[in-house]
C-alpha cells in the first residue's frame, strides 16, 4: 500500500459523509495493513471472520 493510497483510506475511514459499508470495509483494510488477525479485525469491527476474509482478498485483488 502506497503512502498516498493510505492517506485516502485514512480519510475515508473517518469520513461522515462516505457510507456505513463503505467505511468499514476501508477500516478492515487499514487494520490488515497494520497486521492484525482476521479474528481481531471482526471483533473490532462487530463483523464476521468471512466479511474480513472477503474484504481483504478484494482489496488484494485489486491491488495486483
């Protein structure tokens, strides 16, 4: 992950306008970057391991 796409990421996980969703799939996305555990990230998040999972291998794929 590049400095500048964190930066927007940043923004967007602390946005008020940007969707409910929307934020918490870039949430889930930070905290992958800093390394946590699927586990931790969907307590945190109050989703389920497969919703981290599914947001973690898009996020990938489109990274490639």
């Amino acid at each position: 992950m590049t400095a500048t796409e964190r930066r927007r990421l940043k923004q967007l996980a602390h946005s008020h306008s940007a969707p409910y969703q929307l934020v918490i799939r870039v949430r889930i996305v930070l905290d992958a970057a800093h390394g946590h555990s699927n586990n931790a990230i969907a307590r945190r998040h109050g989703v389920s391991v497969d919703t981290v999972r599914l947001w973690r291998g898009r996020y990938l794929a489109v990274e490639q």
